[in-house]
C-alpha cells in the first residue's frame, strides 16, 4: 500500500473543515484497466473494471487489502449503488441495462428500455428513500460511441419509480453522468462530461425534478472531466473534474481541487464511520480520510 501526500489546490479556506491538516492519499489495489463504480458494502468494496467485464470485491484485512473477483462476466458493468435493501444495483453496458442483485444472487432487470426503444448504456446510479431509483444513460458503452447502435435520439436522465415505471426526467444532456441527492433529497446534480458542468435541479414530491439551473463550470485546460459525483453529510459535493476531483459547496463554489496520481473517474464513501473517500481512478483504487461523514447507503 502505498502513501502520498495530496497535491491540493486551496480556493477557499472553508474546505479545511472538511479536509484533516495531514490528510494523504493511500493507494489500496492496482493492476486493472479502469475502474469504475464504487459502492461500500457494510465490510467490503465493490468497483467495476469495465474492460475485464467483471465487479471486483476489496476486502480491507489487518494484513493488507485482498482483491478477488465478485462476478464475471458483469455486463461490462459501470455504476454499482446499493437499493434501500442492501441489494446491488448495477448500471451494465453489455446488456443496455440496469439490474438488482437479490441477496440469493439472482439478477433481476430494473430497466433496459424506453417506450420500446433500448436504452443506450447506463451509466451511474442513485437511489432516493422512497425506493425509486435515478439513472443516466450516455452512449459511452455503444460500439464507436453510439454510431448505429442508437435507439433513442437523445442522452437521458430517468428515474424507476417504485411500481416499476421507467420515466424520463430530462433529455437535453449531451452526456449525461454522475449524479446524487442532496442529504435531504430535495436537491438532484447531475454533472455533464462533455459540457464540464454540474446542473441542480429541484425535486418534486412526485419525485419529478423541475428548475434546472447551473450550478458549476468545471473547464479548465487540464485532463479530466465531470464523471462521478458523492454528497457528504453536510451537503459538499465531490465531483471527478479537470485536474482530479473538486470539492464543491452546495452554491456551486469550488472550495479546493485535489490532483491526484491518477484521474478519478468515481468515488464513494465508506467504512464504518463513512469518513473514508474511495477513487477508482484508471488501473488503481485509492482512499482519503475525510473529517465529515459521506451520506450512508
């Protein structure tokens, strides 16, 4: 396991609450191709490694971290997150399609079309306390990025209600990506990895969102771009971006950019007190010990 010290770019002093003085980046596993979509599991860690096609589990033992392989094949999975059940939800790429792992293993499809049009290939995933369950759906898994394989004419964002319905709730994203809720579920962000930027929206009763506004331009001239996104307890946002990932007030004001060895494409908080920010960042898994606690699946 390997430590380094972070590489931090202060914008405002606010982010210290957030941000311990000798705060370092551990580096927990390496050796795969890109990982994506990490989701703390009570005692253990699940992430994809899209091009391995499989979901791999990263166990944290006294005598250094064990990576072994949860599910191949996995569909060429992507976002995983976990349903107010505790069962794996899984955005695959192979299949167009989001499924539910129950507990007995048994793989269930949530969704794999739109008014009889296939999806394109979910991406990341969130669930609101309600039940229902929010998705994007970019072309990125396609073959040539969607030439030919389209079905539907636009990059969506949905939401599966609890009876099942599939509902579109915004079609104007060139590609849509990360996504999460505010800690009280009344705000949804949803970033765009062409644009750099991340959009809030206003949540409904009906679980409708409405008032689309910017919240953030994240370009800069550097590597990287808008991709996976967490909340933590206090309503900080923690998005992948140029250069790293940010952290961001809820007003939409860069408070600190983290460069990290390599560029993050997701992240999740875990472990017991869910101070712990994991990266899946390219052929390696990395965390930080953060002072405030992310929001608990």
């Amino acid at each position: 396991m390997t430590v380094t010290k972070l590489n931090i770019e202060v914008r405002d002093r606010a982010v210290l609450e957030v941000l311990p003085r000798d705060v370092v980046i551990e580096q927990l596993a390496t050796g795969f191709d890109f990982t994506e979509g990490p989701v703390w599991c009570g005692n253990h860690l699940l992430f994809s490694d899209i091009p391995q096609n499989r979901i791999v589990k990263l166990r944290l033992l006294r005598e250094g971290p064990e990576v072994t392989t949860f599910r191949y094949p996995s569909g060429n999975s992507n976002g995983n997150t976990l349903d107010n059940s505790q069962r794996l939800l899984t955005c695959e790429h192979t299949g167009r399609r989001v499924t539910m792992t129950d507990v007995d293993g048994t793989i269930k499809v949530l969704a794999d079309n739109y008014e009889d049009r296939r999806l394109n290939s979910p991406n990341d995933i969130v669930v609101r306390s309600d039940g229902s369950i929010y998705f994007t759906d970019p072309p990125y898994g396609l073959p040539s990025n969607g030439t030919g394989w389209k079905e539907l004419p636009f990059n969506g964002v949905y939401r599966i209600a609890p009876d099942g319905e599939v509902q579109l709730l915004a079609d104007d994203f060139d590609r849509p990506n990360g996504l999460a809720f505010s800690p009280d579920e009344t705000v949804l962000y949803v970033n765009d990895t062409v644009r750099r930027h991340i959009r809030a929206f206003d949540v409904k009763p009906d679980g409708s969102i409405t008032n689309g506004r910017l919240l953030i331009d994240m370009s800069l001239p550097e590597p990287g771009a808008p991709d996976g996104m967490k909340i933590d307890r206090k309503g900080t946002i923690y998005c992948t971006g140029p250069g790293g990932f940010w952290i961001i007030d809820p007003i939409g004001k860069c408070l600190a950019i983290i460069r990290t060895p390599e560029l993050p494409a997701n992240m999740a908080f875990g472990e017991s007190d869910w101070k712990s920010l994991f990266l899946t960042a390219r052929t390696s898994i990395y965390r930080i010990r953060l002072n405030v606690p992310g929001i608990s699946l």
